[in-house]
C-alpha cells in the first residue's frame, strides 16, 4: 500500500499523538511519571479517516475508553483516601488508654 498520501501521513501522525498520550497516562496509572503538561489540541483540517487506519483508530479508542475508566476508577480511591486522612486530621489526638492486665 502507497503511504506517501500527505493526507494519509497527517491522520497518521495524529493517532501516534493520541497513542502516546494515552501511553503516558498508563505510566502514570502505574506511578512511573507525572501526565504530560501540555493538553492534547487536535490537529486542524484532517479530514475523513482513511479506512487504512480505521482498524488503528479503532484499538486507540478502546485503549482510552480503558484508560479512562482505570482513571475513573484511581479518582474514586483517591477521594476516599483524602477523606479518610481528612477524617484522621479532624479526630483531635488520640486519648491513651490503660489496659490493667494485673488485675
């Protein structure tokens, strides 16, 4: 298959953004690195996809509907884990307490 398309190349270009962004938040699910600083600014005038890389684009929106609902899911646990501190910092020290074992 003839790949030279410049319109091509351009679509491709574009899913290997996207792929890589959604790679780096899987490292970040993972705790490897912080997310990229930059927001994701689609590309302009791309056009209809070339059904070449419709199976591609395809897999690359599954991998994010995953991502995000891993990141969903890290969100939940993150609340929980905030309110739960938050809870501890709230409680006052503890009072000790004295267990007679003796008698």
């Amino acid at each position: 298959m003839d790949t030279s398309d410049p319109f091509y190349d351009r679509w491709a270009a574009a899913l290997t953004e996207l792929e890589l962004d959604v790679a780096d938040t899987e490292a970040m699910l993972l705790g490897d690195h912080l997310p990229p600083a930059e927001p994701w600014e689609p590309p302009q005038d791309l056009g209809p996809l070339p059904i070449p890389l419709r199976d591609r684009a395809q897999r690359l929106v599954e991998r994010q509907r995953e991502v995000a609902q891993r990141l969903a899911e890290a969100l939940v646990l993150s609340r929980r884990q905030a309110r739960l501190n938050e809870s501890l910092k709230t409680a006052g020290p503890a009072n000790p307490v004295y267990l007679d074992a003796s008698g």
